[in-house]
C-alpha cells in the first residue's frame, strides 16, 4: 500500500491511523509547495488533485475517512466497529464531523495557518469571527456527548475520535475557541497520550526539510 500525504488538514487523521495501526504503508509526500498534487501522474490517482490517497492493489482510494477505514478492517482492529449499530453510530459522527465540527475548524486552520504559509495576508476578521461562532456552537454539542462518554463511539478509541480530533492537532496556532470546553479538553490529552495521533507525519527526510 503506498499512502499519499502532506503535512497539512485532511492528510493528518489518515497518516494517524496508519502509525496507529503500524500499517505496510509506503510514505508518499505530496509537495503541494511545488504543485505536485495538480500534476499529471497524481491527478491520474486523484482527480481533485487532494490529499491524502491511499493505493492498494488496484484501489485507488480518495478521502481521509474513507482511507481510516479501509486501513483498519485490513488490519482487522476495533478502530471500526464490527457491530452494524456501532458503525452506523460511527458514520454519524464522521459525516456530522465534515459538515460542522471539521468544517469550521478547518476555516479557523485557513486563516490562521494556511494564509499566512502561502502568502495571502491576514485573517479575514469576519471569516474568523463567523467560523468562530459555528465552532463554538458545535463544539458544544461535542463536548455533551463526551461528558457522557470516554470516546465518541462504543467507549473505545475508533476512526471518529481520530476524524473529530483533526481541528485540534492545530488548536494553538488554528485559534480554536476551546475556551470552557472541559470534556473535549479531557478527550484532547488523551488523544495526545498516544503517539501516533500527537506525530502523525513521518520524518521528513533531511534535503526536504532543508529545502
């Protein structure tokens, strides 16, 4: 398996679960710097020129949570649910994730990472402000659910916890309004015991980083 990668948003929670799982993957980083991801040979893998990619055989697989669990019914691990409710309970959460959680922490990462890296100025004050508020309100409902629960799904570490958790691999430099959030802050530390969610990249190899 070759795992297509850069060290950016949507990639993390992908390289997470395949350090997690020590899965055969073969590292492919993508430099998105010098266009890489738009370029021919990668768009033949994927015609959104995005990452991450996960190559299997004949499978070409786009899309970070689709990546998580193709990775962990392969390794066969409890990071996907073997019961049918809990994998429906673990869809929820993912598709819940990209449509509120991921969505508008990945707005705050834009402005607050992103922009600056590429060179397109500051943070739009309203952008930030209206991501901001978005966060915040599902933030909450985040943090009910895990005062009830240690992990969001089947009380164990799963693919959700790692696609949830994405916003908060930048939560200082991202600015996330975590502020108040006690049990999404429990949740955090003890995502960062582990390390393969706490480095999920591998090294890059020195003439890159030297670059």
């Amino acid at each position: 398996m070759k795992l297509y990668y850069a060290e950016v948003f949507n990639p993390r929670r992908a390289c997470a679960v395949a350090k997690y799982l020590e899965a055969p993957v073969e590292w492919m980083r993508v430099d998105l710097a010098r266009g890489e991801h738009k370029q021919p040979p990668y768009l033949a893998l994927n015609p959104n020129g995005k990452v991450p990619v996960l190559t299997d055989g004949v499978l070409r697989l786009w899309e970070a949570d689709a990546i998580m669990v193709h990775l962990a019914m392969q390794a066969g691990s409890a990071l996907w649910p073997s019961v049918p409710a809990a994998q429906v309970e673990a869809m929820r959460w993912l598709s819940w994730n990209q449509a509120h959680f991921l969505r508008h922490g990945g707005a705050l990462y834009f402005e607050y990472v992103i922009k600056p890296w590429v060179g397109m100025g500051e943070a739009d004050a309203a952008a930030v402000a209206e991501a901001g508020k978005f966060f915040r309100q599902f933030a909450a409902v985040l943090d009910t659910h895990l005062a009830a629960h240690e992990w969001l799904v089947g009380e164990q570490l799963g693919v959700a916890d790692f696609a949830v958790s994405t916003p908060l691999g930048w939560a200082k430099e991202a600015r996330l309004p975590l502020d108040g959030f006690e049990h999404i802050a429990r949740w955090h530390r003890q995502l960062q015991a582990l390390p393969a969610w706490r480095e999920p990249f591998p090294a890059m190899p020195a003439a890159e980083a030297e670059a």
